[in-house]
C-alpha cells in the first residue's frame, strides 16, 4: 500500500484543494477515484462516520475533512509552508478558510440551485460574502501575501468552480471584473500558476457535470 492514499472524486473542489496541496509540497501518493453514486468499500472502511471524500490516508491512518487534511500536511510536511508561522497569522488564515466553507459556499450553491425570490436572497447574499472576502484580501497577490496558502486553496471553490463553471451551469453571474475588481485579480493569480493549471479539472467538463446535475436535481461533488 502507498504511504499516501486519496480518495476522492474528480468533480470536488474539496477533493482537488487536497491534490494542490500535495503536489505544492512535492508529496508522491496515489489517487483513488470514487464513485459517490456507489460508494466503495475503501471510502466506507476509512471515513465510516461521513463517507464522503476527500479521505488522506497516511500510513494506513485515514484523515477526513478537506480543511483537517489541509493542516495534517502541513504539519506533516514542512516545506511549502500552506499556513503561515506565526500564530496569529495562522488564527487568521483558519479564520477566512472557514469563512468560505461555512459562508460563501452555502449561498454560493443556493444561488445557483434556487429559484425566484429564493435565488435572488441568496445572491444577495452570496455577494456580500464575496466583498467581506475581497476586502480582507485587499491588494494581496494571494491571501496569504506572495505565495498560495491555506485560504487560497480553500478558495479554489471561486476561483475555478464558480467563475465560468457553476455560474455557467446554473445561468447565474456573480463574480464580475467590474463589481470584484480584487478578487478577479486573485482569480488570475491563482490560475496563472503552473502547479494550479496542471492539477484542475477541465472547466467544460465540469461545466456538463454540473448542468446535468442541475437539470436532474441530483448531483454529487
């Protein structure tokens, strides 16, 4: 068995913030795609209590919880720092990770799933989210200052996901150059680099994987 185990699907942005910060820190492992529709044994062997990806598994030892995993490498690995070393700074970073799982992301996926007047609030919403997180990010290269880090990766659910996939799949615009001035540069930066290009899925496949999602009312990520 390979010291270093993924489990994951290749549509998750929760998954593929796991793959960046392994391939940032030059860490071999091997991929084990899952299919959510028909969960595996190794998926319901190593995270029994979700069953959901991503699961690291280190040494035969499973780690779930994308942001749990993120600091579990970090610790384990010690270069390409993805947190930053002063505690304060660290505090901080958990802080606006956080704040993109627990707040951008729901309304983001409520804005693109909902309809009428259910829609509308959550893209108010949704919009008041992404300006706090533009604000804190300022004029930054990227949120943690000159190199990717932890609320970068966690940002990926933005920056490659929302921009040009969902808001194309569900017909819904959000994130604008005009109206996310800042973080539309963010979005560049973070694209623009070569570990980021290589290890993101095709934004036109994952435009259809989400259409079909959307026109099913079911879909898995």
């Amino acid at each position: 068995m390979a010291e270093v185990k993924l489990i994951g699907m290749w549509a998750s942005p929760f998954v593929r913030r796991i793959q960046l910060a392994l391939e940032l820190k030059g860490v071999e492992y091997e991929y084990v795609e899952e299919d959510l529709a028909n969960k595996g044994e190794l998926l319901l062997k190593y995270n029994p209590v979700h069953k959901k990806v991503p699961v690291l598994v280190h040494k035969g030892k499973p780690i779930a919880e994308s942001l749990v995993i993120l600091e579990f490498i970090d610790e384990t690995w010690k270069n390409n720092p993805i947190l930053p070393q002063d505690p304060y700074q660290r505090a901080n970073a958990r802080f606006w990770a956080r704040f993109i799982d627990e707040k951008c992301g729901p309304a983001l996926w409520q804005a693109a799933w909902a309809k009428g007047e259910e829609r509308e609030k959550a893209m108010e919403e949704a919009c008041q989210n992404l300006k706090i997180l533009e604000n804190e990010l300022k004029n930054k290269k990227f949120f943690g200052g000159e190199s990717i880090e932890l609320v970068d990766l966690t940002g990926n659910l933005i920056a490659h996901w929302l921009v040009g996939v969902i808001e194309e799949a569900a017909g819904v615009e959000l994130v604008t150059k005009e109206k996310f001035p800042v973080l539309w540069k963010w979005i560049d930066e973070f694209a623009s680099c070569t570990t980021v290009k290589k290890n993101l899925p095709n934004k036109e496949k994952l435009v259809e994987y989400f259409r079909a999602g959307f026109s099913s009312g079911s879909w898995k990520y």
